[in-house]
C-alpha cells in the first residue's frame, strides 16, 4: 500500500510541486492544506502517513500546527519545507519534534530521499 501524504503549503504552485514529485514517485496525497489550522484538522480526518509542512503561513504557522499534530499524535512524521534564511525556524521545528527538513525550491531527489528515511 503506498504511503498517505498531507501537503501544508500557503502557496498553491508549491503544493503542486510537491504533490508532483510525491505521485511520481509512488506516494498518495491524501489532503492540501494552506494554513496551519487546516492542516491541524485534515491530519485528524485523513491520519496520514507523514505531512510535509512550510514554516511561513497565514493564520498558523508551521511550527505551532507542527505541536497540535504531535498533541494529536506523538509519533506522527513531519518534515518541515523552509526558504533558504530561516534556519532559527528549522531548529524551532526539529526541536519541537519534526523529522527533516526540505529547502525550496525543492529538489525532487532530496524531497524523496527526506520522505523515505522518514518513513523508513
């Protein structure tokens, strides 16, 4: 069964990106979300595999949407997406429990190789 993938992203052409490189590559996204508060609430209808989520959004950022789905669920797999500049930010999430992180604009072969050994 292939794996259950969330994209968090404001941006509209990212979330295509990555759905993109997720398909080909034999993943399933299962939901889109642009905002943290979204993603919050289509991790507790969908459960997916892993989510990928940006950092910088509207509403909810990443980071605080990145506590709420570990509240939900302690062992849930994300990995954050950041433009280059916000390494503070990518600390904040790995500290507060995410797996990797993706710098955009992505490259198909290092989203893979982050979602993989994520999964793995």
């Amino acid at each position: 069964m292939s794996k259950r993938i969330l994209i968090v992203d404001d941006a509209a052409f990212m979330r295509m990106m990555i759905k993109d490189i997720l398909s080909k590559n034999g993943y399933e996204v299962v939901a889109e979300a642009a905002d943290g508060a979204q993603a919050v609430e289509k991790y507790k209808e969908h459960h997916p595999d892993l989510v990928t989520m940006d950092i910088t959004m509207p509403e909810m950022d990443g980071i605080t949407a990145l506590k709420e789905i570990k509240a939900i669920n302690p062992n849930a797999k994300v990995i954050m997406c950041s433009a280059m500049g916000q390494q503070a930010m990518v600390i904040d999430a790995i500290q507060a429990g995410a797996k990797d992180f993706i710098v955009k604009p992505f490259q198909a072969d290092r989203v893979i190789e982050a979602i993989h050994k994520t999964l793995s």
